[in-house]
C-alpha cells in the first residue's frame, strides 16, 4: 500500500474541490445572501490543505489496485468532510448534521436534516445541489477527465468507482472515456436547465433542479420539493430527465453518434422500460378511484413516483403514504433495484437483478436437465463466471449490511419500519423512506448513532459494497 501516493491524489482532489467551493460565490453576491465569506473560508481550509498533501507526500510508483480503492474510499470521505464545511461556517448544522448533509448529497442520496429550506441562502442550496452533480457522474471519474496527474493508472480508480457489474471503455484511454462520459452529462443537464425554465423556473432554481435530476439526488430549493410547482409540464420534464439519468450513459453517447437502435438491442434497458412502465400502470390500477379520480393526475403522479423511486432520485410529488399499501410495497421493491449499470443512479442495478433473475432460471432448469450445458447471457452474450459470483456476492452483502445497519439504526431508538426504510434509503442512495423518513419528513430527529450509521450506508452504496469494504481485510495492508 503506497500512502503516500495515495495522499498526494487526495490532495490533489482537494484542490479541486477548493476551486468548486468557489463556484456558489456569484450567486451569494447576487442574492446578497450574506454566505461568501463562508465560501471563500471553506476554499482556503480546502485548498490549504489539499496544497500540503499534494506538495509534500511524493511517490514515483504507479497507482495499483489498492491505491485505486484507497483513494477512491478515501476521496469521497474527504468531500463529505470538507464539503460540509459552508454548512458548520454558516450556522446552519452542528458538524454531523452537516457531515450527513454533505454525504447524502455527494453520494446522489438526497436524505436531508434540514427543515427550513426556502429560509436558506441561495448560494448554499446551489452548493448543495452542486453536491449531486459532482458526484452524480463522480468525482474520480471527472478528475480523471480534467487531471492529467490521475491519468497514470486511471483504470484502476474507474473500476473502482464506477456503478455496475463491469466498468466498460468508451474509448481506449480512461481519460477519453471520462471527457465522454461528462460532456454527454453536461448536455443533458444544460438541456433540463432550458426546458425547466420554459416551465416558469428561475435559472436559479431550474440549474439546481438540473443538477439533482441528472445526478438522481433529489434535493430541491423547496420544502415540499417538486410538489410545490404544481405543474404538469414541469413534472413531465423531470419524470423524462431523471428516466434518462437512470439510463447507461455509454447508450446516450451511442444515440449521439446516431446509433439510437443501441437501445432495443441492450437487454437491460429494455427490462428498466418494461419495468418503468409496468410499475406505473399498476399504481395506476390500485390508486384509481381510491386516490385519484383523474386519469391524468393519476398517471401524472404514478409516473413521477415511479421513476423517482426507481432511478434512486427522490424527489416528490405525492405523499406516497397515503396511497395504499400494496402500492407502497411496489416503490419498495423497487428502492432495492435501482437504475442501470454505467448510470447515476444507485441501488442494486437492474443488470444485478435482471442476472439474478436468469441465474435462478438457468438453476431450476438444470434441476430438470442435470447434464445439459446452459448458460446465462445478457442480449446475446454469455456472462462470464466470476462476474456471476460477483453479483451473487454482491447481492448477499447488501441484503446482508441491509439486515445489520437497520438493526443498528433500531438500536437507536428508531422504530422498526423506519430504521429500515431508512437504510434502504441510504443504502439505495434514494432519499426518502417511509414512517417517520417518510416523502414529507426528513432524517433531522435520527439520533447521532444512527446517523453515523446511515452516512456509512450512503458511502457503501454509492461504491457498491465492495470498494468500501476491501479495506477492512487485513490482506489489503499487507505487502
């Protein structure tokens, strides 16, 4: 394990993050919100000390594996904690509050312990929102795009950072990829930004509603987040951006290029469809009546929950407590799923559960067929073995960590509906639960425990279990 190379690229992601503490700054002189000397303090305290680790901890060796999962663990530790800095400067929350706010919205979760939204400075909403769009496509993969020095073992940080079974190459170089990756999420996002304003929205609140749809975050610049808009166009705007970012981005960058046939010929997409839109028709058919007596504001708000839920953004347009209880078991078993492999989405992805699906297909087969060879393909080809024991593995470690962290949020305090809807909440990355983390309440009266719980479920979920968990096997820090 080299230390001190992996401290010198923590630094430099520091100085970055120096620089992006900066960018709220226009934004609190034109409000006159009264928070730039928060900003520029945070910036100083980050670019100080990222100048320090960047300067005096050198290495000429390449970045392995283990660095790649070091730096990457660590990096998004080291945002969370720097991050939170304008939040604990401007008064607004105690360190681990504002540690959790920060973690939540860096690792796309959308959780909040804030209550008092509007009555926030602008500049610190923009900050907060800025959050998800850092690392909704991800902070190592955008270094990676912008930071010549990370090019040199690059891989290594993709692999570990990236959200799916397999990290798959645009382009032969990592940095390619990485610019490829970010520009198709840049054009998406400008595009939402234009369109949420042709609704009405400020470029204020339109970019910062860009920034968590893209990033499937959720936070928004209002308590009663999207709900408050009361608009048809604005919902349909961002129930189709946020289908979008739950998409594989690498299938956007093909439909760029005119390849648009790449999406029905992508197994994966085409389940994420049948299941977007075979979700909504049920909620559709259980709140009809009961609910809603509208056709449109039926599937107006079914769509919306749906795919918020699904593609782990978390915003809101319905309490969606009150509808009725099979309708709330269907959103979730879908916070277990999530969005696609190569998306900003987290969750377990639809590729996981789709492999799962067939793996358990190909088993029973072979119940009836004990010498016959079959084998589990995703579109036409074959999954590799250890990918399959990957996903397996996955898939017992989460359901695993799900059982431990809710008894541990329960040990709390927390009742039993709510310390699990709020792991799964975390753990998927999504936001809200239900019970008392419910759409319309937040995660503000969680005791200090089980918060400390919940951010390390919010940072396991966002890197998928086993980045995180690498580094606490004693091999790891062995030669």
């Amino acid at each position: 394990m080299n230390i001190l190379l992996t401290l010198r690229i923590l630094g430099a992601l520091l100085l970055f993050l120096s620089g992006a503490l900066l960018l709220p700054l226009p934004f609190s002189w034109y409000y006159h919100d009264g928070a730039a000397s928060c900003f520029l303090w945070s910036a100083t305290v980050s670019f100080v000390c990222g100048l320090l680790l960047f300067r005096f901890c050198r290495s000429s060796r390449d970045l392995s594996v283990r660095e790649g999962f070091a730096v990457v663990t660590f990096g998004w530790s080291f945002y969370a904690l720097f991050g939170a800095l304008p939040f604990i400067f401007t008064g607004v929350a105690s360190p681990l509050d504002a540690i959790f706010e920060t973690m939540s919205g860096f690792t796309t979760t959308g959780s909040t312990i804030l209550t008092a939204i509007e009555g926030l400075p602008e500049s610190l909403l923009l900050w907060r929102a800025l959050t998800h769009w850092l690392g909704g496509m991800g902070i190592i993969v955008l270094s990676l795009a912008i930071l010549p020095m990370l090019g040199v073992g690059g891989m290594q940080l993709f692999k570990a950072e990236v959200p799916g079974p397999t990290a798959d190459r645009l382009k032969p170089r990592i940095q390619d990829t990485a610019k490829l990756l970010w520009g198709v999420y840049v054009l998406l996002t400008g595009l939402e930004t234009m369109l949420l304003m042709a609704g009405g929205m400020s470029f204020y609140e339109a970019l910062c509603h860009a920034f968590a749809t893209l990033a499937t975050g959720g936070f928004s610049t209002r308590n009663a987040s999207v709900a408050a808009y009361d608009s048809a166009y604005i919902d349909g705007v961002i129930t189709l951006f946020m289908f979008l970012a739950g998409v594989n981005f690498s299938l956007h960058y093909q439909a760029l290029r005119g390849r648009l046939r790449e999406f029905y010929r992508n197994e994966e997409f085409l389940f994420y469809l049948c299941l977007t839109a075979g979700t909504t028709i049920l909620l559709v058919l259980i709140n009809h009546g009961s609910v809603y007596n509208s056709l449109f504001d039926n599937l107006r708000y079914s769509a919306f929950q749906t795919v918020s839920i699904l593609t782990t953004t978390g915003f809101g347009t319905a309490d969606y407590e009150t509808w009725p209880v099979i309708a709330q078991y269907l959103l979730v078993f879908l916070m277990f799923v999530g969005g696609c492999a190569g998306s900003t989405g987290g969750g377990m992805k639809v590729a996981r559960i789709l492999l799962i699906f067939k793996h358990a297909q190909v088993q029973l087969f072979r119940l009836i067929h004990p010498k016959a060879v079959r084998l589990v393909k995703l579109g036409n080809r074959p999954v590799d073995r250890e990918v399959m024991q990957s996903i397996l593995g996955f898939f017992a470690l989460y359901m695993g960590l799900f059982v431990v962290a809710s008894f541990l949020v329960a040990a709390s305090g927390v009742d039993l509906v709510s310390s699990g809807a709020a792991v799964i909440a975390t753990l998927s990355n999504i936001g809200p639960g239900l019970g008392s983390v419910g759409p319309v309440d937040n995660f503000a009266h969680i005791p200090a425990f089980g918060k400390g719980v919940l951010i390390v479920c919010m940072l396991m979920g966002r890197l998928e279990l086993f980045t995180v968990l690498v580094l606490f096997l004693p091999t790891f820090w062995r030669k």
